[in-house]
C-alpha cells in the first residue's frame, strides 16, 4: 500500500509499452522515486553508457506517498545519466503531473531505446500506448501542451513534455509538467529528446490507498499543523516563496555575482522576493499575482507572476502578457545577480522562456554569466554573438540569448552547450562555476563554508537540493552552525544528504525539513505503506542511496579529484561582506568528510561500508 | 442553524487537499477524479477556484429527477441521492445550471455533494480556509466586515 506495486516499461525502439510488478523488495530498501528510481537505472544500465545513446534509460519515478493527502504529497522524479554530467542525475518535480501518474495505477515509468521517429506517451489509467508526436515536434511545451489537451478532449490530462531545447540537444534541457513545474537539472531533457520522446500525457481514475486510512489521516493531519505553525513553512514561503532569501543571502555576502567575482550584488533588493510584491510604476500592479501550490501542498511556495505588458520584454507579444510560473530565489539569482540583471520584468521574462522551450534557469543564468565575462575579456567577441552586447548588466542580452537558447538557434547552440563546454571551448575552462559538469546555484562557498562541501561531494553535480546546510548555516534549522568556519560542517553535510536522500524517495518535499525532520516523515510512511518503517530504516536507507549514486559515478569513471570546486572559489577570496577575506575551506572538510562515510581517502567506499548498507 | 458551504476563491492556492478529502470521505480512497468538489485553475490569471454543490433550496436536479431519487436531508438541506432509486438516466445532470451533479460510470449512479452528513470533510482539509461551512444566513458577514472597516473612516483617521 502506498505503491501501486505496478511499473511501466516503454521500449521506444520496438514501440511497447509493458505492465511489470514493481519489485518490493528493492521498495523495501529504497522506498520510491529517488531511491527506488535510481536502484532500477543502476541494475539496468552500463554506468559507462553515452548518456545520449538508445541504451541509456529514462525513469519517471513517484513516491508512496505520491498522491496523497501527506502535505507535498506532489512529487516524481526523473533518473537517468545525466547528459550534461555524465553522473547519474535525478531530477525531482511539483505540479500535478506525478500525482496522477499515480491515480492511473502506475508507481514508474521506464523508457528504454529510441524511438524511430517522434512520439508521445497517452496513459489512460491501465491502458498506454504511444503515438506519433509529429504535430508537436518542433513546438513549445506549452504549444505542445494546448495540443494535447485538445486533442484528447480532456482539460484533465496532465502532462510533461520537452520545449524545442530538449529536441535541439541544449545540454540542460529539462522535462515540464504542468507548464512550468520542471525536472529541471542534469538535462535530464536532453535524455528524453534523444530518445524522440516529446511527452507523457496522463488521466487517472483509480486513486491511491494506503495501508491504515484512519492512522494515516491523524498522522498527516498533525503533520501539516506543524508546517502551518512554521515560520518558514507557514509564512515566510507562501508570502516570499523562495525569493525570502535573496536579500538575507545577499547580505550574508554569499550570492554570488558576476560570475561568482564578487560575494554581493548591488542590485539584489530589486529582484527579492518583496521586489516582487511591489506595484509596478508603470501601471500600479505587482509582479506577483499570486502565490500556488502543487498537488497536496499545504505549503504554497510557487510564484504566479505577470510581466508589465509595455515590458519590452512583451510589447506586441499578447502571448506572453498572461500570467504563469514566476520567480524562484535560484533563477533570480542565476538570470539576476550572476549576469548582474536588476531588471525584475526581465528576468520573469527570461524564466517564462525557459518554462516555454523547457531548459534549466540555473545552468543558462550561470553559462550566461561565464559568457558574459568572456566577453569582457574580450574573448568572446560581437562576431560570436551576432553582434548581441554580452556585457555584465545587460537585460537585452540576457532575454535575447534566452530565446535563441530556447530554439536551439545561432549563438545559443554555444550557450546550451553549459558553461563548462563553453568556456573549454573558449580556452578558459577555469571560468566555469561547475563541479561535475553541472553549474552550482545560488551560494557562494565563501560565505557559506558548507556549501563548498556540498556542490564538491554531489553526486549530481553541484547542487544545493543534495545537502541544504544553508538551513542550518544561515536560518538556524534543526541548529544554528557559523556559516564562515569549516569545523563540524563535514557531519553537518553527511546528516543533510542521508536525510534528503530518504526524503526525495518518498513523494514528498524537501521544503517540508524547514519544520519537519525525518521524525515527522517515518510516521507518516509507517502508516502507508507494507512494513515497519521507523526513523533508523530511513536514515540508513538514505545512507544507503548516497552510497549506490557514488558507486555509479565511481564506474562512471569519476575520482576524488572530480570532488572539487572551480579554482575561483578556492583562491580568490570574498572582496565584502561578512566572508570578506575568505575562500572555500574545502580541503579542511573533505578528508573528514571521506572518513565519515566510510570511505578511503581517494572517496572510494570501503568494502566494510558497502556490506554494512547492503551494498555488496 | 443551518449551514452553507461558502467558497473564497482568493484564498485557494490550488492544493486539491478538498479533492482528495471528498474522495476518500465517499470513495475510500485518495482520488481526486471521483471527487464532488472540483477546484478549477484559470492559469493565464493565476487564479484558482473551487466549485461544487450549492444546494438549491428548489433544487433542479430534485424536480427533474422522475424516480424521486432525489431528496432534501432536513437536517442539513443537502439534497441526497438515493442509490437505490436512481436510475443513471442522467436527466439531473442535464437540468442542474451549474453541473455539480454528475454521473459515475463505475456505478451506474449520479453523484453529488451530500455536505458528508453535516461535517463536510473537504472544509476540514481546506489549509486555507478557502472552503468553510458556516451560518447559511450570514455567509455575507465576512465581506460585510471587511467593507465595513472601510466605511469607519474615523477609526482610519485616527490610526
């Protein structure tokens, strides 16, 4: 109970789509989604695989308590080999579409080869076929999108598909659902265009039980209460979203900008999160529209946003005068403070772009901003950008290069490679803000010591959703540690990524840990699913995920010296701020760090560690 | 005192908590497609709405339905539907303007909002209160309140 206990196996090569029985007892050891998910790729594929060849996979992973009255009770997650990593990739989604995959009666989705030429996913409860995606190759998600749901006559459907990006190879593209909620990193999207697979379009009618009704809704009942009591969960996230932290980071002097040069931005209370609360000048409304949540969120952290209709961005261009997903704090500060944009209208334009042609605002606002500084360096030239001015500050650069990136046309085919690509092309490899390929998000190191940890061990690439310290570090969530020492972090990192590991495989949120801790998560799964489930099978699970994600990237062929961070934040010290005179103190964190987890010193798990968690 | 559901779509964020709640109340199990109460997203205006039954005092559904299928709780006023009379001839569905009543091809039947016997489940899941049950008499008070405040321009001078 809590799983449907049943799997979809889709081989795009020879056009089938097949019902299996998930297998319980890989569900008993990795519960759902993130565990669960990336058990099935690590068993099914060559960790060596070209992440673009037909013999990578691509999973649509929910969790138990995906479709569930649990608050956040929204998500599924995309696992495959990353496209733009190399590293195995898991990228976890809101919005409704996961929930009624779920409905349908399906816990996974496990596509395999290549479709010979473009097609979609229909899944009408038990019955899946797939068909030609011809009159939708080549659109928008959102065109993609208006179609479907005419098409099936069913304003119902929910659906996930790929922009022209993800068919154009733009190395991070993502997968949307529900218009513009994304499983956006790792180009998870670019695996899925490979594939010639445009969309998923789900109906589900057959709900979802768990395994004691009358427990669970008392349990799940007390456990939103919390979150409504919440500061963080019950406040600060459905008022700011979270865009709260764009000023308190900034003025913690860890956001990074113009390229991670400097710690602080001048123009970052002009993209906050009560920026976007202002009525506009021009024509007395506020960017934001309204705040929404995602399927069973109790929470409602999303923005609904509007750009001024006389924005430049949107003049003559009625299309995009609606509203629709707005701001988040790590795209305005990607497409904001590292390419040094204060333009508010600008930058939801730019987010809007990436929801429409499905590619990540973290990776285009930091390749963005590596570019930029290339051409000040006057390495990249006007030859290069078609003549665009790719200055630091540049609203129109930035909406320009966002649209052609979207296309998959003229300069932005060299902007969709990522920044690390980029900036090897350009000869300056250094001046990519990325750890495994993947470029890392709103926190400088510098400011914030545990990050540095984070972005270097994620298995992902750098990323802030693996170990979120910055809870502890700068809000005092579960305790309040020095953002700017080393000492304690290297545990403190352990405990964040273990935790989060069991939290992503259950269908709920991790926005949820700014009020609960995996105290409040093991009842709510005890009561819906098969088993005893108690706070030490989840921490040793989530220990163990961390510890299979490893060994895939170690046959990938990643080593120690992959658990790095870009020489800038390791040799040029934080000019202002609270951090000033301060770079990473990775190399104090990471020998403890390996010890920790049982592991050698070159981060290999020993064979102790891997028998103790089942891993052998 | 008898209450009315009273909806606040300001208030909605689009959760489906409501959803889930109406459907395990009447289905038992979590399933949004079964639910009686429907939140609809308008997603151009960022505004999300939730509608079901209103239970006419003079009910269309009741006066069309030819099998008496239909009848008033007295207790509450929802109008209830009888399975064991209805027929799944669908002719309510076609009456209601406002089509809260609706047919279940896995029954046979139709189904609408019965106010879950006066304590109706999707209110108590509301996170917002977007959906309350109060005084069917004063489901105005509210907004007359807040107007209210405004008409008192003394009190606003002076604060």
């Amino acid at each position: 109970m809590g799983w449907q206990k049943k799997i979809l196996r889709v081989n795009l090569t020879n056009g089938t789509c097949t019902a299996e029985p998930l297998n319980m007892e890989w569900a008993a050891d990795y519960l759902g989604q993130r565990g669960l998910g990336s058990k099935y790729l690590v068993e099914e594929v060559d960790p060596k695989v070209d992440p673009l060849s037909p013999d990578n996979k691509l999973i649509f992973a929910t969790g138990p308590l995906t479709g569930t009255p649990a608050s956040t009770g929204a998500r599924y997650s995309v696992i495959t080999k990353g496209a733009l990593t190399g590293a195995i990739a898991c990228s976890n989604s809101g919005g409704y579409f996961g929930a009624e995959l779920k409905f349908a009666g399906w816990d996974m989705i496990i596509f395999e080869g290549k479709a010979p030429k473009p097609v979609y996913l229909y899944i009408q409860d038990d019955k899946a076929e797939l068909i030609s995606a011809d009159e939708i190759w080549g659109k928008s998600v959102w065109d993609a999108d208006k179609y479907l749901h005419a098409k099936h006559q069913d304003p119902q459907l929910k659906i996930s598909a790929i922009g022209r990006s993800g068919e154009e190879g733009v190395m991070y593209a993502c997968i949307v659902n529900d218009l513009h909620r994304a499983a956006g990193r790792s180009g998870v999207g670019t695996v899925m265009g490979s594939k010639n697979l445009k969309a998923v379009a789900v109906r589900g009618t057959k709900g979802v039980s768990v395994k004691d009704p009358v427990r669970f809704m008392q349990t799940v009942g007390e456990k939103k209460q919390i979150l409504a009591e919440n500061p963080v969960t019950g406040q600060g996230l459905p008022t700011y979203g979270t865009q709260v932290l764009m000023n308190v980071v900034n003025e913690v002097g860890a956001l990074p900008t113009h390229n991670a040069k400097s710690v602080q931005f001048d123009g970052a209370s002009d993209i906050s999160g009560e920026a976007m609360h202002e009525p506009r000048g021009s024509e007395g409304k506020a960017n934001l529209v309204t705040n929404q949540a995602c399927f069973g969120c109790t929470i409602a952290c999303g923005r609904v946003a509007r750009v001024d209709k006389d924005h430049y961005t949107v003049k003559n261009r009625p299309e995009y005068w609606g509203a629709s997903g707005g701001l988040e704090y790590e795209n305005a500060w990607s497409l904001g403070a590292d390419c040094g944009v204060n333009d508010l209208d600008a930058l939801t334009f730019a987010n809007f772009i990436c929801n429409e042609q499905g590619f990540d605002p973290i990776t285009f606002g930091a390749t963005m901003a590596a570019a930029m500084e290339l051409y000040e360096m006057g390495v990249i030239t006007d030859e290069d950008t078609g003549g665009v001015k790719l200055n630091f500050g540049s609203a129109e650069a930035l909406t320009s290069m966002a649209e052609l990136v979207g296309k998959g046309e003229g300069f932005g085919k060299i902007l969709g490679l990522g920044s690390k690509r980029l900036c090897e092309k350009y000869g300056h490899p250094d001046l990519s803000m990325s750890v495994k390929g993947q470029e890392f998000p709103a926190y400088d190191p510098r400011g914030i010591q545990g990050m540095g940890l984070t972005y270097a061990t994620s298995n992902r690439g750098a990323c802030h959703l693996r170990s979120y310290t910055v809870a502890s570090e700068i809000l005092g969530i579960p305790e309040k540690t020095d953002p700017l020492v080393t000492e304690g972090k290297a545990g403190l990192v352990k405990a964040f990524q273990d935790a989060t590991a069991a939290v992503d495989s259950s269908g709920l949120c991790v926005f949820t840990t700014f009020a609960w801790t995996l105290e409040d998560f093991y009842p709510q799964i005890d009561a819906a699913c098969d088993g005893e489930w108690t706070l030490e099978r989840l921490a040793h699970m989530g220990e163990r995920i961390w510890n299979m994600e490893r060994q895939f990237n170690l046959a990938a062929g990643f080593t120690a010296k992959d658990d790095t961070l870009p020489k800038r934040l390791l040799t040029e010290a934080a000019a202002t701020g609270p951090a000033k005179g301060k770079v990473s103190g990775l190399d104090k964190m990471l020998p403890e760090y390996y010890e920790l987890r049982g592991w050698s010193v070159d981060g290999v798990p020993t064979p102790d560690t891997l028998q103790n968690l089942g891993l052998s | 005192m008898q209450r009315s559901l009273y909806i606040s779509p300001d208030k909605c964020t689009g959760c489906l908590q409501c959803e889930m709640a109406c459907s395990y109340e009447h289905e038992g199990n979590f399933n949004p497609a079964k639910s009686r109460i429907k939140v609809f997203s308008f997603h151009t205006e960022g505004r999300f709405v939730p509608y079901t039954c209103t239970q006419c005092a003079e009910a269309w559904c009741k006066s069309a339905c030819p099998t008496e299928a239909i009848t008033l709780d007295v207790a509450t006023g929802a109008k209830m539907v009888n399975d064991g009379l209805c027929v799944g001839c669908k002719v309510c569905t076609i009456a209601c303007p406002f089509g809260t009543i609706n047919y279940n091809t896995a029954t046979g039947k139709v189904t609408k909002c019965d106010l879950c016997g006066g304590d109706p489940a999707c209110a108590k899941a509301c996170p917002t209160q977007a959906i309350t049950y109060i005084d069917a008499e004063g489901t105005g008070y509210d907004k007359m309140r807040s107007w209210a405040a405004r008409t008192d321009n003394q009190s606003a001078a002076q604060a």
